[in-house]
C-alpha cells in the first residue's frame, strides 16, 4: 500500500507536479484545523479552474447517528485527524459533508 510520502514522491517526480502545489499533512500536522485550511484557503487559491485535483487521504473516519444525514442513511461522516477525538466526532472531527 503506498504511504502519503511515496504518493508525494510520485506526485513531484515522475507526475510533474510543482511541490507549492502539493499540501502533505503528517501525523501531528494533521489536524483538524490544518485539514480544513488546505481544503479551504490553500486549495482555492492553488487550484483554477479546469485544473485537476488529487485529494489521497489515509486515515480513519468514524460514523455517528444522524437521521437528518444529507444522504438519508441515518449516518454523519467524519475524517477523524490527529487531534480529532473519536468518542465525540461531532465536536473534534472533520465532517464529510464539508
């Protein structure tokens, strides 16, 4: 399985992709907050328009019970990040829907 580093590796090297243009968030880096700012601030002003976005997330995500779910399965969706605490996912996690 190719780690986030490998994927960056391939991403500047052999895929010609300019590293300013790559967000890698490890471990203690990936928090919530870092999570929502490259998706946010960082990725609105890097990527323009018909350019093609790579998004790879390795982690964990957890589920809690929500019957008013966007997607009707009675389920929200989290990216669970380094600082997210799984026992209360609604207040430390990173929401799919965002």
């Amino acid at each position: 399985m190719p780690t986030p580093r490998n994927i960056y590796k391939f991403l500047t090297t052999k895929a010609g992709f300019a590293s300013d243009h790559i967000k890698l968030l490890l471990n203690n880096d990936a928090t919530t907050k870092n999570v929502k700012s490259a998706l946010g601030t960082f990725l609105t002003r890097k990527a323009m328009k018909n350019d093609t976005v790579f998004i790879y997330y390795s982690g964990h995500g957890a589920p809690e019970i929500d019957a008013s779910s966007l997607d009707g399965d009675g389920m929200s969706k989290y990216i669970v990040t380094y600082d997210s605490d799984p026992e209360i996912s609604t207040q430390t996690a990173f929401p799919m829907e965002e």
